[in-house]
C-alpha cells in the first residue's frame, strides 16, 4: 500500500508482493538468497528503531511530562 512504500525503500528494507503467484517467486529469491534477506532486515531495522526504539519513545515522554510540567507550574 502507498503508506508502507512511503515509509520504506522497496527492495531495500522490505518486499512486496502483488499476487499470491508474486509472493511465491519472492519467498522463493529471498530463500536462496539469505545474505540478501539479511541486508534488507538489517536495513529496515536500523531505519525503524531509532525512531520507534524503546530509547526514542521514552525521550519524548520525558520531553513531554517536562513540558507539561512546565506549563502546568
């Protein structure tokens, strides 16, 4: 869909697929290819996890409790 293209490189950091049939041949490539598959979760994985890490969300919790602790004393 238009909202996982936006959010990453295809054929990069992730895969998709348009027909069952497509899926298959995909699963297929990236099977015998594990140094591909390996490369784009490694990718995928360091383009999500610094925004969406448990280190990431609690510094804009802390940023948030501050600024509304701010506002509110």
């Amino acid at each position: 869909n238009p909202e996982v293209r936006a959010l990453f490189e295809v054929g990069q950091e992730i895969e998709v697929f348009s027909s069952p049939e497509d899926l298959h041949l995909k699963i297929q490539f990236y099977l015998s290819r594990p140094e591909l598959r390996l490369a784009m979760i490694e990718r995928a994985f360091s383009r999500v996890v610094p925004g969406y890490g448990h280190a990431s969300r609690a510094a804009k919790i802390h940023a948030v409790i501050k600024t509304a602790a701010w506002i509110g004393g």
